[in-house]
C-alpha cells in the first residue's frame, strides 16, 4: 500500500541554529522523501528565518502572529492537507526512522490514534554533564509515564491522523500546557494515545540550573492555570502543593535506578539538582496560591 502522506510541523522561536541540525535530520529520514512535508511556522522570532530556510529547498515557511506553540502548531495543520500530523520543536533531533516508525504504529489497525513518542536527553558534553543535564537525563521528558498514566503526548513528539486531530479540534494556547489539555481531550472523546517507543527524537537538557528554573516556572504557571479552570481550584492546588514538599522518595529511586546516569558521583550530583528544583517548585506553588490568576504568563521560552 502507499505511504500516506505526512506534514511536519515544527513551532519556532529564536532558535535558528537548532532549526537547521532538526531540518539536516528531516531530510535523513527513510521515510520516502515525496511523501512528507516539512512547514516551519515561526512564532515572532526576533530575526527572520528566511536564511536557515534557503538552504533546506522544499521546506515551507510561515508565520503566526499569536504566540505560543499551540497557535504555531494550529497554524500549521491549518495550512496543510497531509493525512498524518507529526509534531516535533525546533531544537530536537529526530532519529532517522522518527516517520517510518510512527507511521507504522498508526497504519497496523491496533487502534491506535495518537502517538506519544519517546524523547532521549542528551548533554552538552556527555563525558563532562552539568548537574542540570544530569536531572534533565532522568526528569526532563517522562514520556512513558506522561502517555499511560497522564494520557497526553509530549508536544515535542506527537503523531496523529488529520481525521483525529480534526475531531479532537486545535490545541488551546495562552499559558495552558496546551498538550496535556488537548491529549486529555483527546481521551475524552474516546481516542487511544500509546507510547512509541521506537517513535525517538533527541532533545539536548538545560544546561544550568537557571534553565531549569525558568522551565520549572513555565510548567507551574501552565499547570496553576489549567487547574484553575476546574472548581475549588485553591483547594487542590494547596494539597497539590503540600504533596510536592512531602519527601521525594520516588524520585530518589529514579535517580539511583537510572540507566542514563553512571556512577555514584552522578547519582550524587543528580539528587541534589532534584532537591533544589523541588525546593524552588514547592515555593513558587506555595507563592502562585495567594496570588490572582494570570490570563497570560511571562514570556519564557524553551
């Protein structure tokens, strides 16, 4: 049978030169070459990305005004007619069979809807990581837990057929995890998400803690704001809150269970970068309760 035909949409901002090593990558893949598209949608960078775009012919360019990554991504399917949607960012690697695979597990008619592939968090140097790579390695992409206990996909990863992402309708934006509400929406309405576990892209870790603490703020933010929608929202955000300052005893077993660290001076290393973001996660909870509820957060990017 015939290849559908898949659109690759990436979101993007301020980060030309991860964009050309994803697009480099795109153009490896053994997935047939006229059967996928590859649409950059630029989000309000602050130079244009016309330059990285020249030397990658093929690859379609546009713009969304309204920022974040969900008006980037919707501005995309908008745009495009592909039978299948694969959604990665900017500043990841996928691997050369990212397409064949996901496709793969969409077309065997196991039912199968949606795919939350796998993320690997690499270093900046593997062989001298900083503490923040280390926690990124074992906490940045959970991508397993976040498909079969969480039910979404992680926006950086996500394959889905145009039928499905139409019936599901467009990611929300604003400062909402815009991925985790449109998978949960998804699963309401009766949709499968799996793990591809072969479905791999790379993504490098923050490199310092004062990356990980501006994501950190960003996904506390989004998930204040998502729960806000609901009822006796400061009620569940104080037990959630009380729940992040208990001891992390799970996540220790993570951390000392790892593939990805080697080591106990990693391990070490690792644990005290988790306690530390845990620290600054439960103050800035615990800071967020007492405060109104933002329409808009901060402009943090990646």
């Amino acid at each position: 049978m015939p290849h559908p035909f898949v659109d690759v949409i990436i979101p993007h901002l301020n980060d030309h030169g991860r964009l050309g090593q994803c697009l480099e990558l795109l153009q490896r893949q053994t997935y047939p070459a006229d059967r996928f598209q590859i649409t950059v949608v630029d989000n309000g960078s602050d130079q244009p990305i016309d330059t990285v775009l020249a030397r990658f012919p093929g690859v379609r360019g546009l713009v969304e005004s309204e920022r974040g990554c969900g008006s980037a991504r919707n501005r995309g399917v908008a745009d495009t007619n592909g039978a299948i949607l694969a959604f990665t960012d900017s500043d990841c690697q996928p691997t050369a069979d990212w397409l064949l695979n996901g496709v793969r597990m969409l077309e065997l008619g196991s039912g199968i809807d949606i795919i939350g592939g796998k993320v690997n968090v690499f270093a900046a140097d593997e062989s001298a990581p900083t503490d923040a790579e280390l926690f990124e390695k074992v906490f940045g992409f959970e991508c397993r837990r976040y498909v079969e206990r969480k039910h979404f996909a992680c926006g950086a990863n996500i394959m889905v057929s145009r039928r499905v992402f139409e019936a599901v309708g467009p990611f929300r934006n604003a400062s909402l995890p815009e991925d985790l509400e449109w998978g949960r929406r998804a699963t309401r309405l009766g949709y499968r998400i799996a793990y591809g576990a072969d479905v791999v892209i790379r993504h490098p870790a923050r490199h310092t803690m004062a990356d990980l603490r501006k994501k950190t703020e960003r996904t506390i933010l989004h998930s204040r704001n998502h729960m806000a929608e609901g009822e006796r929202f400061r009620l569940k955000w104080a037990v959630y809150t009380l729940a992040m300052a208990s001891p992390p005893l799970w996540k220790t077993v993570m951390v000392l269970t790892s593939s990805e660290l080697h080591g106990w001076p990693q391990r070490r290393r690792a644990l005290a970068a988790m306690l530390r973001i845990r620290y600054f996660r439960v103050t800035t909870m615990a800071r967020y309760l007492f405060m109104p509820t933002p329409t808009h957060g901060p402009r943090i990017e990646a």
